[in-house]
C-alpha cells in the first residue's frame, strides 16, 4: 500500500483561527514532508521530518508550526494565517531522507486551504 | 541550487495523439521522479527514474543523467491524461526536492 492520507480535503478559516492539518502514512517511511502548493505553481519544499526529528525548515514563517509524534503521522498547526497563505498543502513521504541516495516520494491527496 | 526547467510548458493534443515531454536539470541527480496532477490536486507517481528507461502501460520515460536530462512519452494520448506534469529532482549533493515548473497537458476529445 502506497498512500499517504490528509486531513481535512478542505479548510476555510479566518486570521485569527487556530487550525491543525494532519498527514498519515502506514508505509514504514521514516521521512515525512509539508509542501505548498501555490496556484499555477510547482509545489515547494517547507518542512522536513527525518526520524521524527525536524531536519529541515525551509524559512517557513511561524505562523505554521510542524510537529512529528510518531513515525507514521505528521501535523501542520496553523495559526494567526494571512490571505496569501491560501494554497494547496501537501504531504509526503519516503523510505529515508539523507545523503546516501535519493528516495521515491509518495504524496498524499493534499488539503486545500483557503484563509479569509 | 539545482534548476529544473520543463518543455513545453503548455501542449494540446487530440486524443490519440503521442507527445514526448522533456525536463531538462542543472546538476548530478540521485532521484528523479514524474508526477501527473489532476485536476483535484492530487499528485499521482509516473516513474522514480534517476537514470535508464522504464515503462508502464502508455507511458515511457528516459533519464540521460550524464547528460542531465529526461523524457516522458505518453502514446495513445487519452483525455484522462490532461493535467499537469511535473518532474521534481533531488541533486547528489543536496537532498531537497525541486519541482520545475510543469507542462500542462490538455488532451481534447
């Protein structure tokens, strides 16, 4: 089995709402991600969780907040969000993440966020 | 960083017809991977091809590595093939990963 889930598929909220995004995979995959996906855009890397530690934050602002509890889920907690913050957001996973080579990335169906 | 360029950025195709898509990157790579993204979002896994010829159904793909570089083939072209297909690298001295910037692929009846 292949997939990755999120949770929710939509989510509407206003500047000032605290909100989580989840993402869950039974893959065994000891690497999870969060990208954004802007519209007409490629996705872009924000975060990355290897063994459940957080190894790569990609300049993200605060205002999104990872958080890795086990190996199999990951969260996104938004919170105090602005309009252009609007967009597509995706999760991932892959066996590994490091130097040693280069892992096939599995992406879930995505939450589509919309900040009013 | 490592760039990634796709061509052509936009294709119409009459259903049927075969295309051949091409990305283009800047740097040594250890994970090269295709995606087609549907008209919900979702990003649906075409090949992991870092280097060497794989096929699946309709659908092929190269990587000429030392040449830095990839084709999808898509034949027989069905109008569940519109959408947008990326290709996304990984550089062997850097592990994250870069999308370019897609081919969005209309396919009409």
């Amino acid at each position: 089995d292949t997939e990755v889930t999120q949770t929710p598929k939509h989510l509407v909220m206003g500047m000032t709402n605290k909100k989580s995004l989840k993402c869950e995979q039974h893959m065994g995959h000891r690497a999870m991600y969060w990208y954004k996906q802007k519209a007409k855009k490629p996705p872009e890397l924000m975060f990355v969780y290897s063994y459940e530690k957080l190894s790569i934050n990609e300049s993200v602002p605060s205002r999104f907040s990872p958080e890795c509890p086990n190996s199999s889920l990951l969260n996104l907690h938004l919170h105090a969000l602005q309009p252009e913050d609007s967009a597509l957001y995706l999760c991932a996973s892959s066996q590994a993440y490091g130097t040693s080579g280069g892992y096939e990335q599995y992406f879930g169906p995505g939450t589509r966020l919309t900040v009013t | 960083g490592i760039q990634v360029e796709q061509s052509p950025p936009d294709l119409i195709l009459q259903e049927g017809a075969n295309s051949t898509l091409r990305c283009n990157f800047s740097d040594s790579v250890n994970n090269l991977q295709w995606f087609h993204q549907n008209p919900w979002g979702q990003l649906i896994n075409l090949f992991y091809i870092p280097s060497g010829t794989k096929q699946n159904g309709r659908l092929s793909a190269t990587t000429v590595a030392t040449e830095r570089y990839s084709l999808l083939y898509i034949s027989s072209s069905q109008t569940t093939d519109s959408g947008v297909y990326f290709c996304a690298v990984a550089g062997n001295y850097g592990q994250n990963f870069v999308f370019g910037p897609g081919t969005r692929l209309s396919v009409l009846p």
